[in-house]
C-alpha cells in the first residue's frame, strides 16, 4: 500500500485552519513534524496570512445579513464549518490518491 504524504500545497490550505500539532495529530505519519511544517510557512506562507485573514473577514463582512454584534458570534462557528470543509476535502483527496495506488 502506498500511503498519501501531505504536499506543499496541502499545507498552505491548511496553515490558517490548523496548527501544525493539530496538522500532525489529524492526519499522523501522513503529515510532517510540526517543526519541518513551521519551516515551510515562514519560507513560504507568511505573506498569505494577512491576506487570507482579511479574505476571511471580507466574507463575513459581506454577508448583510450580520451587524457588528452578530459578526462577533458568528464568525468563531464559521470559520469552525470552513475548518471541517478543508479537513474532509484533503482526507477524500488522500482517499482517492491511496486508492488510485492500490488499484496499480
């Protein structure tokens, strides 16, 4: 069986979701050390933070249906349901991928 190792670009999917500890613990020996995660964020993804968080608020504040006060409830449960929606779409993606190699 040939497992699904997490690349770069799964990674910068997830930078703003999980922490590297929490990369690791969701998707074990197919993550890297948390260390070796860091170092690939601070070469790569520092830049995209400010932007992605700002995309994040955009999108709330888009919404019109929220005021100030809702915003400030809504937003933790919204950006949890984002979470979850990028988790499970990289775990189908690893699905596939071991499939696809055992199917060989």
């Amino acid at each position: 069986m040939n497992n699904y190792r997490l690349q770069k670009n799964d990674y910068l999917k997830l930078w703003f979701w999980l922490t590297p500890e929490e990369i690791k613990k969701e998707f074990g020996y197919r993550a890297h050390s948390p260390r070796h995660i860091r170092r690939l964020y601070e070469s790569d993804a520092l830049s995209l933070i400010t932007k992605a968080k700002q995309e994040i608020i955009d999108e709330v504040d888009n919404k019109e249906r929220l005021n100030q006060p809702e915003r400030e409830i809504e937003l933790p449960q919204e950006i949890e349901d984002k979470r979850e929606m990028i988790v499970s779409q990289l775990w189908t993606r690893i699905k596939e991928s071991e499939q696809s190699w055992d199917s060989i």
